[in-house]
C-alpha cells in the first residue's frame, strides 16, 4: 500500500470489512484498536503510513458525504479505506482498489481484489 491510496471495501452486514482493516492496520504498525466507525463516519490511526478508515453505512447521497470535507482525507498521504463505498462510487478515483468480500455458505469468505497494479 502507497500513501494517497484508496481502498474501497464492499460486502454484506457482518462479511468482515472491519475485520480486513484490522489486519491492515497490523502490517501497518498500528497500534491502537481498530473499531467500526459507523457512527463517527471516519477514523484516523497513526503507523508507517497514516489510515483513514470511513464507514458510510449511515451517508445516504454523495451531497452528505461532500459536506464531511472528506478531500482531505481522500487525497492526502495517507491510505484512505472505506466501508460500503458504493454510496460514493461516483466520487472514487480509476486508482481506486476494490475489495468484495462475500460469506459463502459454508460461513467462509471468499475475497476478490480489483485494481492492483
């Protein structure tokens, strides 16, 4: 992972998008606990690289998201993930990388990752 990079996390309730940005803050060296942020929307954590991590799962437009003055965030140094990003899928960056995770039946997660370069 780069600094101004964007990871965008897709999946259901309970896939594990928090889980997956916990062990990225892992090889990071961040320390502190990572927890969801629905309800402060975006999280910030200290490591080799600086993590934004937002969850969208309570923005309803783009226009919302717009007025957090999420730029900073987005396109600074820094890795920026985000939880439920299809909200702001307009808004996202070709450079973007897209990460689906999916419960399979069998309670595993199978995990597709698009746009690594």
């Amino acid at each position: 992972m780069l600094p101004g990079q964007i990871i965008a996390l897709h999946g259901n309730l309970g896939a594990g998008k928090t889980t997956f940005v916990k062990g990225l803050a892992l090889g990071l060296d961040i320390l502190e606990e990572i927890t969801s942020p629905t309800y402060t929307i975006i999280s910030e954590y200290e490591g080799r690289i600086n993590l934004f991590h937002m969850d969208l799962y309570r923005i309803d437009s783009i226009e919302e998201f717009e007025m957090l003055g999420t730029d900073e965030f987005m396109y600074a140094d820094n890795l920026t993930i985000i939880e439920w990003s299809e909200k702001i899928s307009d808004l996202l960056p070709d450079s973007t990388i897209n990460i689906n995770i999916t419960i399979l039946a069998d309670k595993t997660r199978k995990i597709e990752i698009e746009g690594l370069k």
